[in-house]
C-alpha cells in the first residue's frame, strides 16, 4: 500500500511538472527534478511487480485435499485400486488436467518418495518408448529430456526382457529402494501420480 501511494504521488508531481514546463517556465532544477522524479517512478514501479510475483507464488493452491502441495506443483498419489498401464494412468491424468508425474531434482524426489507407502511402484511420466534408453519426460506439452537429474536403482534401468519402456518410482520397498527409479514392462498395473504445475 506505501509503494502504490508512494507511485501515485510521483505521477503527480511528474505530471505537474510536465505542465509547468509545456507552459515555457521550464528550468535546470525541473528537469533534474523531472528526471529524478520520473527515476524513482520506475524504480517503484519494478519492485511492485517483483512483490506481485512474491505474493502469487504463495497463493499456489490445489484443487482439493485429495492433491498434495509442494513448490508450485500438486500431486494426486493413485493407489492400488485404480492400478493401471503406463498409457491408461496417462490419460487418467489427463482427465482430471494434469499429467504423470515429472520429477526435476532430489528434494522433489524425497518429497514424493516420503509422502505415500505401496510394495508397488508409482508409474512416473518416463518412457523411453521411441527409442531404447534415450528415457524422455512426456506430457500434454510434448516430450522433454530427462534432465541432469535421475535416480535409478543400482543396475537399472536394465530393459529386463527386452520390454521395459516406462518408468516408475518405489514410495517404499522394505525401505531399501525408496525413492529409486525402475524400468518396468508399460503394460503392467501399477498405482501411479499425477501432477498439475501452477504458474507462479
């Protein structure tokens, strides 16, 4: 509130002093002060954006207590009753507009990891269906390479049958894989996550 009156005060001023110059009484002191004023205009101008943002970024909400906070994205943790291939959690996803579930760095990777327990592993947004262990994130937005983070279990992924195309995530697993990656056969049933990011 200070900084919107402190700006509407310098558009006064500004706007005053434009006037007394057009009307020939223009001086060295004006305009010094002219451009001083109108510095000060802009500078309050970009930390009012800046503070907008701030606020916005803390408004991040989800749709319901079913979705589960963190950052600026929500995630919805699909058990074992609706276990479905990696294509079909796909479009569930979809359905509810959100999509599989990318992981970008460690912290979100322990976040997820900690929040829900199955023996079964969560499909993720990860395949590497078009070509073998070149692993993409795919979503509504196209695909996106997998990044400088991963978190594969040791030896994986391994293409066990020659099969495995599609990622999943260990919530828990006697507690010795949690939070590690696996390349499992994309017609299997699996719970999976879905995710919404909100733009800040």
């Amino acid at each position: 509130m200070h900084n919107l009156t402190s700006f509407s005060l310098i558009m006064v001023i500004v706007s005053a002093l434009i006037v007394r110059s057009d009307c020939q009484c223009s001086c060295t002191d004006i305009e010094a002060t002219k451009y001083l004023l109108l510095h000060e205009m802009y500078k309050l101008r970009s930390e009012m954006q800046t503070s907008s943002k701030k606020i916005d970024s803390t408004k991040v909400s989800c749709p319901d207590d079913t979705w589960k906070k963190y950052g600026n994205k929500c995630y919805r943790f699909v058990g074992e009753g609706d276990a479905s291939t990696w294509s079909d959690a796909k479009e569930k996803c979809r359905l509810i507009h959100g999509d599989l579930v990318r992981i970008e760095n460690k912290e979100e990777n322990d976040f997820i990891a900690n929040i829900r327990g199955s023996k079964y592993g969560y499909w993720i947004g990860l395949e590497d269906t078009q070509n073998e262990n070149d692993w993409q994130w795919r979503s509504s937005e196209g695909t996106q390479s997998l990044g400088n983070f991963s978190a594969w279990a040791p030896n994986e992924p391994n293409n066990m049958d020659g099969n495995e195309n599609c990622g999943v995530i260990y919530t828990y697993y006697d507690g010795v894989l949690k939070g590690q990656w696996n390349d499992e056969n994309c017609m299997h049933k699996n719970p999976y996550i879905c995710e919404i990011v909100k733009p800040l």
